[in-house]
C-alpha cells in the first residue's frame, strides 16, 4: 500500500531500503541507498556504490540526492526539517 508523504510516495517494502531510479533506457531500478557511495554530473548523473559498481540514470543529481535524504529521514537518520531549531530561537540562546 503506496504512503504518500510530502510529495514522495512510498511502499512498506520499499521505503526501508531503497530508493527508486531510472536508467537511461528507461528501465527503472530499485537502489539500495546505503550503498551509495557518491553521485556526479558529467553530463549524464552517475551513481557509483560503494562496491564499485555504477549506475547511469535518468534523474537529476539534486533528484538523487533528494531522495537519498528522504530515505534516510524515513529511517530517522537525519532529523527532518520541522524538527531542527529556527534561526531565531538558536542565535537567542
């Protein structure tokens, strides 16, 4: 049963560990994000794993990169936006 959550749909199964992208011949993958070592533009995005292997896919680097966060606030690894401080309240302390 898909989840919708600001903007991004996710499945029980999925939103655990993966992430979903496209290559370029238009064949979607689903991508373990842990495994992401770093991402590049050159002009095509190019994902590389930690293993070494690569990735060529359709999405933006900023579309990659959003993703991989929304993944990693679903398992509460990066605190989401509503719950870090306001400007104001840290520079009163």
């Amino acid at each position: 049963m898909p989840i919708r959550r600001k903007g991004v749909f996710y499945t029980l199964a999925l939103s655990i560990t993966m992430i979903r992208v496209t290559r370029l011949n238009r064949s979607e993958v689903v991508l373990n994000a842990e495994l992401i070592r770093y991402v590049e533009r050159s002009p095509d995005t190019l994902i590389t794993l930690i293993n070494g292997d690569t990735l060529m896919v359709l999405e933006t680097l900023d579309e990659v990169v959003r993703r991989a966060v929304a993944y990693h606030q679903a398992k509460n690894l990066i605190p989401k936006p509503e719950y870090l401080p306001y400007r104001e309240e840290m520079a009163a302390e």
